[in-house]
C-alpha cells in the first residue's frame, strides 16, 4: 500500500518542499505546494555502536535487538553492532550473536548490516576505553573472523604484527578497514590507506582524534592522513566532549562527504547518571560524559539525533548535518539503496520537527516509531 509524507524534504546538497510517496521503496517525489513544519531525511545509519537503554552487543542476541530498539527510537534505521577489545571467545560469541539476529531481522526494529570488530586487533598502547586484551590479527583470526559471514567493518592498528597480510583477506571479503587505537604515525596511515586501495578495499578512520597520535607541526600523525588522503573515510564522535567543534569544522571542510558521524554509545546511552559497565570495566557517566577511574573517556551516551543537532548548531546546514548521520555512512559501507530520499531508495526515513527533535521513524514503509 503507498503511503506519503509530506514536508521539507532534506535532499543532499537543498531542501525541497513537497510530498514523498512510498511503499517498502520510495516510488515518487512530489515538488512544490505547501507543506508543514516538518522535515523529512534519510534514515540514520551508525556504523559504530557498543549499546544503549542498558544493553551491550557483548551480551548476545536479546541485548543486540534491545539496543538497536533503543537507537532507533532516535532515528537510527541501519546500525553495527560494535564489540569491544575481551578475550577472544568473547569476541567471537558476540560476533555469532550478531550473525544470530541478522539472519531472524526484527520486523519492528532496524535493520543489522552487520557488525564492526572494533576489538581486539588494536595497540595495546592505545587502547582508550579498551580492556588490555589486544592480539595481532593472524591469519588464523582473521579466517574465524570471515567465516562467520557477519563483519562489515574492521578497526586495524596497521603497526600490529600481520596487519599487512589481514588487510588483503579483508579487502578481498568487502570488509572495511578501519584504522583506528593505533601508535602508527603519519607515514605509516598513509603507506596503510595506499595498501587498502591496492587490495581493492575501503579505508576508514576509527573514531577520528581519538586512540591516535595529535595532529603536530612536525608530527601530523593518522588523523592528517585520514583527512588529506582523497579516498579515505573517518568516523567522528561529535558529542562535543571527544572532539572539539573547530576540530569537527576542520574535518568537515577537508573531507566533506568522506566524513561520518558515529556515536559509539555504550550501554549508558538512554539511562540516568551514575555507574555503568564497559566491556567488564566500571566507569561513570556524569553530565554526558563516560569516563574511566582514571579519567578517560570511555564510549559515549550520544544518540545520532543529538550529533545531528550539534553538527547543525556549529555552523553545519541541515542538508550537510544529514549526510553526516546518513548519506556519508551509506557511501563508505556500499549501501547503494539506502542514505538519501531518491526514487528506487528502501523507504527508510526520519521525520523531524521544526527543532530538529524526532517525531518519526520508518524502516522499510513501516512507521517502527512515533513520538507520543
């Protein structure tokens, strides 16, 4: 049955009054007349995500439905749930637990491309919020990886002892590389982003600014090359606490549309202050923010409805606000069918009030959730 929605419609480079009309797919775009307050976007799509509403994709199958439930609700229709560096058993129960949900998909929730295996091939000198249970990525680990047919994104130390031999095996699978809690300096991202490209594979950046050497005169470190590099991609938490937002304009600027935002929340999303869990470790969310003990940070509680927000309050239009929680995302994991409203697009939208705060989503013509 088609079904319309009619407002502003958030295209990738204006914004369009008119009426969209749908069924599972977008069948027609309507221009002109008078329409509502409303805008209507892509779907949101988040390629970096650890939990939310207390769950944390580290706890199997029930807890991956309940946290893609919980982003969705904030307009998330496409997500990956993210493990986090455990022992290896872990990592591949959760792994199996991904793979469990994406082959019994929620017809009520959002869709699960697959998952992103943030840990444990990262350096055990840059591990950020993550337990000190880093491996390098032998052959043999990166064949179990593959075998089980549900990763989409890799985050890669490229200074990690077989990192050159795994990158072929990922390029060669479609998965992305991502390098990210990484010591490796300019040169060496810059050799790393050359082999993925020469593999025949994408190039992403982990969580841009953060689990990386500064950006120096003399040392311009991963992030330089991330952002200079014409084929690479990067990953940015911009809750306006890991990244500053002259940090967050810069990147813009540079990369454009090879730029995304991710939340990289963590089972404290959607809950009140106080205590929670990161992948065994205690930490505190105060005033937004997660730290460890010690004071670092540790993941986020940011939604991508929030991200969008702030993109938009530090200078960012809302067409440009959008393909940052969405279109850029789509390009850099090859989701040809989804991350713009476009005729043939899978009819996944977000509808937003006139202060940017959701009133709908819909996943494939179903509307999955309307604000009371």
């Amino acid at each position: 049955m088609t079904q319309t929605l009619t407002g502003q419609i958030v295209l990738a480079d204006r914004l369009l009054a008119g009426t969209v009309r749908f069924d599972t797919h977008i069948r027609e775009i309507e221009t002109g007349g008078a329409a509502p307050d409303d805008y209507i976007l892509p779907g949101f799509i988040d390629g970096h995500v650890h939990g939310g509403d207390g769950a944390d994709t580290m706890d199997g199958a029930a807890a991956i439905r309940r946290l893609a439930h919980y982003h969705m609700r904030h307009g998330t229709t496409t997500i990956l749930p993210t493990t986090i560096t455990r022992p290896w058993e872990d990592v591949i129960a959760a792994l199996k637990a991904v793979a469990d949900v994406m082959q019994s998909p929620d017809p009520d929730g959002p869709r699960i491309h697959g998952a992103h295996l943030e840990g444990p091939f990262v350096s055990p000198h840059k591990l950020g919020a993550q337990p000190p249970f880093a491996i390098a990525p032998s052959p043999e680990k990166i064949s179990e990886v593959l075998s089980l047919g549900c990763v989409r994104v890799v985050t890669l130390a490229p200074e990690l002892e077989h990192a050159r031999t795994a990158i072929a095996s990922l390029a060669e699978a479609g998965v992305r590389i991502s390098i990210g809690h990484t010591t490796a300096d300019y040169e060496t991202a810059v050799d790393t982003i050359a082999t993925i490209c020469t593999c025949g594979g994408v190039a992403g950046g982990t969580h841009l600014f953060n689990a990386m050497s500064p950006i120096e005169g003399r040392k311009p470190g991963p992030a330089t090359a991330l952002m200079c590099h014409d084929v690479s991609y990067a990953e940015m938490i911009f809750d306006t606490h890991h990244v500053h937002p002259a940090s967050f304009r810069l990147a813009s600027r540079l990369m454009r549309n090879r730029l995304l935002f991710v939340t990289d929340a963590m089972r404290g999303a959607g809950q009140p202050d106080g205590p929670s869990t990161l992948g065994g470790q205690d930490v505190m969310i105060e005033g937004g923010v997660v730290r460890l003990p010690n004071g670092s940070l540790a993941g986020s509680v940011l939604n991508l409805d929030q991200a969008l927000r702030n993109a938009v309050t530090h200078g960012a239009s809302l067409s440009e606000a959008s393909r940052l929680v969405s279109g850029n995302a789509a390009s850099y994991l090859g989701l040809t069918d989804r991350g713009a409203i476009e005729t043939g697009k899978l009819a996944d939208m977000v509808v937003l009030d006139r202060h940017l705060a959701i009133k709908e989503v819909w996943v494939g013509g179903r509307k999955t959730f309307a604000r009371a």
